[in-house]
C-alpha cells in the first residue's frame, strides 16, 4: 500500500534466532536490532 519495505536474509539463522537478537547475549548472531533502528529512522524522518 505504498509503504517502504526492505528485503533482510541473515544467512543460517531461523526465526527464533532473529527474535533472539534483540537480547544482549545474542546480538553478535546478527545486526537485527541495528538493522531495523536503521530502516524505522529512516522511515519515520
């Protein structure tokens, strides 16, 4: 409906892991958390 969208693949990583990144102990898995902070900014400017 005319909103941005943006494509994110982290390779070997399920679901549950991506959710898992939010917690500190896990954030080195993968840059979920700066990924999304970057595209709400982004959005939301």
């Amino acid at each position: 409906l005319g909103a941005p969208s943006t494509l994110r693949l982290y390779e070997g990583l399920n679901h549950a892991d991506l959710i898992a990144t939010f917690s500190p102990l896990f954030r080195r898995k993968a840059p979920v958390l700066d990924d999304m902070a970057t595209f709400l900014g982004r959005a939301l400017a």
